[in-house]
C-alpha cells in the first residue's frame, strides 16, 4: 500500500486543478454551513442563556391600569406560575444640541420576572432614589455615561434623574421604539428602568399599567378581555412581540440559508469528485492493467481510489472548518446592528460533524462506485480502447441531424457518452442562477415593498401622533388647518373560525388622499366592511366573506365585522377598516394621529402643542433601507458564491473534457483543423450547458426566491418576491460571463496541442 499511497501523491499532482476544484467546493460547502451555524446558534444560544438569566417573561398584558382583583385572578389563571406589575411611560429627553430622543421607562416592579441585566454601574435596589438606568445603546448613541444627569419629560412635566446604570433587557433585544419602524434607531429610542420617586415625580395616578407574566399555558390569552374589560389594551406572548420574536425568526432565517448553500455545494463535490476519480482511472487504464498484472487486486485498487475522495474531502472539510470561524464574526457584524445581546458567541450543533462526515463519506462513496464500476475485466482489456458508440436519439431523425454542424454532431455523441459531466454542468448553471436571483432579488424585494408601502399606499409626508390631552374639537381643527386624515390603531382580540384566537392591531381611517391601499382585486377600501392583509389572511386561514369578531381595547364590547377584501401589502400584518364602517358597527373612533401631506413646516408642527410626536415618511424609508443594508452582506455573500461556483465547477468540466477529448483534439489537428476552429468545437459544450442551465435554472431560481420570501416573512413582515429586469440581466449576463471566462481559459490549453502525440497514439 506504501506503493500505491506514492502513486496517489503522484496523481493528485497530476490533476491538480481536478482535484483542487474538488477541495474548493468542499471548503465552501463546511464554511458556509459552519459558518452561518456558528451564528444562528450563536444568536439561539446567547438569546437562550440572556433569557434564563434575566428571568425572561412568557406573556405582556397593557391595560388603562390593573386593580388588586385583577392582579388576583391573572395570579390564579391556570398556567401563571408569577408575575410583575409595572409601569411603563414613553417620556422625552433633549440633548445639547436640542435633538428629542424618547426612552420607553419601566419601574423594576418584581425582579424574578425579566430583570435588568446590568452592563455598567450599579444594579437596582428599591432603595435607590431618583435614578434610572439606561440601555446602553442608546447611551452610546447619546454619549451618556454612568454618574450623569438627564431631564425627563413627560405630559409636559419635566424631572431630572441620575444614571445609576447602563443595562440590557432580554424583552428588549431587538428595540425599535415605535410601530412605524422596523428596525431600532438608537439614536432617537432607548428603553431602561426608573425608581419609584422618578415615576411618581410625573404625578401619574397608577401604579401599574404593564404585566410581565412567566406561564406556561395559553389559558390567559382566552380569557384576559373577559378579566380586564375595558380597561384592556393589549397583549403579547413569546411568539407575537415583536422585540422577541424578531430574534426568534432571525435565527430561522439563518439556518435555512446555511442549510441551502451547503447542500447545493455538498452535491457539486460529489459530482465533481465522481468525475475525477472517473476521469482519472479512464487516464490511467496502462497502469492499472500493469498493477493487475502485478497481482493487485480489484479490492486494493478500489481502497487505493476510495483514498483519493477520502484525502481531498478531508483536507477540504478541515480547512473549511478552520475558515468557518471569520466567515461567522463577518455574519454577526451585520446582526449586531439589529439584535442586541451581551455576548456574540460563535456556537455549532452536531450538524457540523454530521455536514463533514457526511462529505467525507459521499466523497468515498463516490470514488469506490466510480471505481468499482470501471475496475472490472482482464488486465489486457486496460490496454483496448473501450469506447463504445451508441446512437443518440437525434440521429435518429435524419432530418435534424443532417442539418447539423460537424462540431455540434461531435459535441451531442460526446456528451451522450459523459452524461455525469454535463449534469453536474446543468446543476452548477442552475444552483448558480438560484444563488443569484436570490443574492439580488432579496434587496430588490426589500427595496419594492419600501417603494410600494411609502409611493402607493401611504403617500403622507409626515405622521403626526396626537396629544392625549387633544380634545374632539382640537383633533377637528388640527385637521381642518393641516388638511390632514385621521387614523387611530386599536388593538384587538380577535376571534376566527371556530376557536381561533389571536391579538392583532386594527386601523381605522377617516377619508383622505394619504391612505391608498388596494385589494388583491385593485380595488380601493371602502365603508363596507373589514379589510386583512394577505400574510395574515394566509397566517389564519381566512377568506373574503367569512366574519371575524373584534374585541377592541378600553372597549367592554365587541363587534362582528364581514372581511370584505385582502390587502397584498407587507407592513404591518394587521386589520384595516374606514371609520364610517367602524362608527356603525358601534365602534368609537378616537383619533390618535394624523397624516398629513409636505406642505407643512416641521418646525411648526413641533411647536404645536397638539402634536407629541412627528415621524416623516423619509425616515421610515431609511429604516427599511437599513434593514436591506443589515442582510446586504449576506446576500453579496450569494452572488460571489454563485460566481465563483459556476467558474469553479465549469472550469473543471473544461478541463476534464479537454484531457478527455485530448487524442481527438490532437487528431484535428494533425487533419489540418485551425486552433480557432478546435476552440469553437470545445466551446459547443459550455454552450449546451448554459442554455440548458438557462432554460431550468432561471424558472426555479424565481420559484426560489418566492419560496425564500415566504420563509423570510413573519407575523409583522410579508415580503413579496421581485427582481428587477436590470438585475436579471445581470444573473444572466453573470452565468455567461463565467462561461466565457471558462471557455477563454480552455482555450488557452488547446494552444498546447501536441501534434506528435497523435501520430504516436
């Protein structure tokens, strides 16, 4: 076997750029999946560990506020094993320089329930006073430090208060301050804690108005309206907020991509391992007849060609293993702008080991039924050439074939002889278009829901968030003077089917020219019922015609609505109804912001004490333009994979098509064929397999990204699959170009044509 194991170094040497192919694609395929494992199971593990550390809750009940019955019967609800009452205020502060910011504060109320975790500075004790603790993010972004003294607003009252800590909330990991956005901006929201005094310095008459439950039942989510009534304004468990369950589908969103790219490069390795070893022992049929003649066995010369898949996907596994830890810190520097944890481990499962022995062993496999299909027969058989012509079904039809060309002739008999290599061709064409149309079309997608929710549906230019001290009057001339349209989000329970339940929220609106959405139908919404979009349509399983029953909050009664229509919008996932419908239901609207068009003056509407908040519709853009900006690395990733796949593999083809085809190549040559003319005779190949890859890879690229933008979508988000014709010509133009570059580099070996080697052979 030393003998052997020589002449295996020895033959790598030779087919050195087969073989490296081989060990390129299994880097790829171990570092891409160990990569991206590292930091979705990273981000799982962490969260996990965050989680059980602070005590995370199960369940988020706000109400107007909570009396001791209720806290009671909550406390008694089967399933609820503890709870905290506290209370929640968005309060305002102003920097230096006069910018606003808006910190979401919550007394520590019972610390076994979703605690502080404290990065800096000291950790709660109720007898600390006039202090409040801070996320560190935003204090970051503020350039506020542990010892500094902050002014608080609050319904116009005003306190300042001492930062006693910087500190992180598991509830809070991913934070973005307000429903109109969809990504955190620390630098306008932050969250973090306050003592008692500071809560009670805001003369506020509460005490509690937010209850963070553990439980382990859903007993609570059926029953909380019958136990709150009117008092009731919203509830949330681990799967619906949004601050926790975006973490959640991060995390799945991750593994499915890994999952994607490494069994698309998993597949091409083995082919390509299966047509080198073929290859391989075609080029040395001399010498295995004289190792037969010697007395070497088909079993030692099958264990000598199973260590060729062997070696190479060893040393191919364990260097993308090695490669997998900088790929997963390049990934979590693109998270960490979304998702805010303490720690950013790179941690992997058992999928690893099974993803590296499971190449390694299809690797052997491989090379064994390669070998032992071809090691068969008598030594003298090696030394005949044993290719055998079999009529293709093209030459069948007379017709066809004679109005062929002799080099396409050629070609399909050649091709009908290596079908391994001009699958594995297709494949790598088609896995690459799937790669591509995604590693574009998934900033394209992002980009057009962007374009349609802020061009087509809603064209206001600022929305306005109303004071709660507004009265009708006020709300009236407000929008009599800024002609605006009125628009109030009720949360609701809401009732479907037979026993479903969920909490969602509903949109109701007056008439006006700033709201513009439209039914999958195209038509506009109208007084006639009850509106749903379509991801939470298919999320519930309902249609047009059937009636879902609301329990709006601050509200004791409910009201059964008919849907008269589907929305295909992608943000948010909710309920639409005008206010005219709602009003005759028996429904109150009570306005809470209005839209308004660019005519305005900003620094007007700031000074305007009906106005407590503005958010323009720029910036809203901005923030879904950095939620693409969040996955741009990812999906760059794609498209210089997808690249460097469809060169690698092709290029191998190439190259084992030319060591194939070399005796004819030579043979042309000798017969007076021009070099030009044997380069357009290998190109014929590259050419087949581009337009076969084209025809399937193209269609099942855009199924793909429909599928992947089903999968990326969640119970806030539904993104709708789209490409730009600009960036599918570039897929296009980027599979071809990698074809010209392979054909280009073929042709630089046809230069070498021995003519010599002919005449001997």
């Amino acid at each position: 076997m030393t003998f052997l194991f020589k002449k295996m170094l020895r033959s790598i040497k030779q087919f050195k750029l087969q073989f490296l192919s081989v060990i390129l694609l299994a880097i790829l395929s171990v570092t891409v999946y160990s990569g991206l494992e590292g930091v979705w199971k990273g981000i799982e593990y962490e969260f996990s560990s965050f989680a059980d550390e602070t005590n995370l809750a199960d369940e988020w009940i706000l109400a107007s506020y909570f009396t001791d019955n209720d806290l009671s019967e909550i406390r008694n609800t089967e399933g609820v094993s503890d709870l905290s009452p506290r209370l929640r205020l968005s309060v305002s502060a102003t920097d230096i320089n006069g910018k606003t910011s808006y910190i979401s504060l919550d007394t520590a109320g019972n610390e076994n329930v979703s605690k502080m975790y404290v990065i800096e500075g000291d950790g709660y004790n109720s007898a600390i006073r006039n202090a409040v603790w801070i996320d560190t993010e935003y204090a970051g972004k503020s350039n506020i430090s542990v010892g500094d003294s902050i002014n608080l607003t609050f319904n116009g009252k005003t306190t300042e208060a001492e930062v006693k800590g910087l500190i992180l909330s598991s509830e809070r990991t991913h934070f973005v301050g307000t429903s109109d956005y969809y990504i955190p901006d620390h630098e306008r929201y932050g969250y973090g804690y306050m003592s008692d005094d500071v809560a009670r310095s805001f003369d506020i008459m509460i005490n509690c108005n937010l209850l963070e439950i553990k439980s382990n039942g859903e007993a609570l989510k059926k029953n909380i309206n019958d136990i709150l009534g009117e008092r009731f304004l919203a509830y949330y468990n681990r799967d619906t907020l949004f601050d926790v369950s975006f973490v959640i589908n991060q995390t799945g969103n991750l593994k499915r991509m890994s999952i994607l790219f490494s069994s698309l490069f998993i597949l091409l390795s083995v082919l390509s391992m299966h047509t080198t070893i073929k290859r391989l022992i075609d080029a040395q049929s001399s010498d295995i007849a004289s190792l037969k003649a010697l007395g070497f066995s088909n079993r030692s010369l099958i264990v000598y060609y199973s260590l060729y898949g062997f070696s190479v996907s060893v040393i191919g596994t364990l260097i993308g293993y090695v490669c997998s830890f900088p790929f997963s810190y390049i990934i979590q520097n693109t998270q960490k702008a979304i998702i805010t944890m303490p720690e950013w481990p790179v941690k992997h499962t058992p999928g690893t080991l099974i993803v590296i022995f499971l190449l390694i062993l299809l690797s052997v496999t491989t090379s064994v039924l390669a070998a032992k299909k071809t090691l068969t027969g008598l030594p003298a058989e090696y030394m005949q050439n044993r290719i055998r012509h079999k009529t293709i079904l093209p030459e069948k039809i007379s017709r066809l074939w004679n109005k062929m060309s002799f080099g396409m002739k050629w070609t399909l008999r050649d091709a009908s002889a290596h079908k391994t290599r001009i699958m594995l061709g297709i494949i790598s064409v088609c896995g690459s278009f799937m790669l591509l149309v995604i590693g574009f079309g998934m900033p394209d997608s992002i980009a057009s829901f962007t374009e349609k929710t802020y061009t087509d549906e809603f064209v206001y230019g600022y929305k306005l968030t109303l004071n709660t001290n507004c009265t009708a009057e006020d709300v009236a001339r407000l929008k009599e003077e800024l002609n605006g349209q009125l628009v109030e989000n009720v949360q609701c329970k809401v009732n479907y089917g037979k026993d479903g339940v969920c909490f969602k929220p509903v949109t109701v609106f007056s008439a006006g020219e700033y709201i513009d959405l439209r039914t999958t139908a195209d038509e506009p919404l109208t007084g006639n019922g009850i509106y749903i979009t379509e991801g939470m349509a298919e999320a519930l399983d309902l249609s047009i015609g059937e009636s879902v029953e609301l329990f709006p909050s601050f509200s004791g009664k409910s009201y059964r609505l008919d849907i008269a229509g589907i929305i295909p919008s992608s943000m948010p996932q909710s309920l639409y109804i005008m206010d005219s419908c709602w009003i005759n239901a028996g429904a109150t609207f009570t306005p809470s912001a209005m839209m308004v068009g660019w005519n305005v003056k900003e620094n007007d509407l700031k000074s305007d004490n009906r106005i407590s908040g503005i958010v323009s519709s720029l910036q809203q853009r901005d923030n879904l333009n950095a939620f693409k900006t969040s996955f741009s690395g990812i999906f760059n990733l794609m498209k210089i994979v997808a690249f460097v796949l469809v060169v690698i593999v092709l290029y191998n083809l190439s190259i084992l098509s030319f060591l194939e085809r070399s005796k004819e190549y030579n043979t042309f040559r000798v017969l007076g064929f021009h070099y030009n003319e044997i380069r357009l005779l290998s190109s014929f190949e590259n050419v087949i397999i581009l337009g076969i890859g084209t025809l399937f890879g193209l269609p099942l690229g855009i199924k793909f990204l429909d599928i992947y933008c089903s999968t990326f979508s969640n119970d806030t988000l539904k993104i709708y699959p789209h490409i730009t014709s600009p960036d599918l010509i570039a897929v296009c133009l980027t599979v071809s170009l990698c074809t010209i570059v392979t054909t280009l580099l073929l042709s630089l070996k046809i230069r070498r044509i021995d003519m010599v080697m002919a005449l001997k052979e």
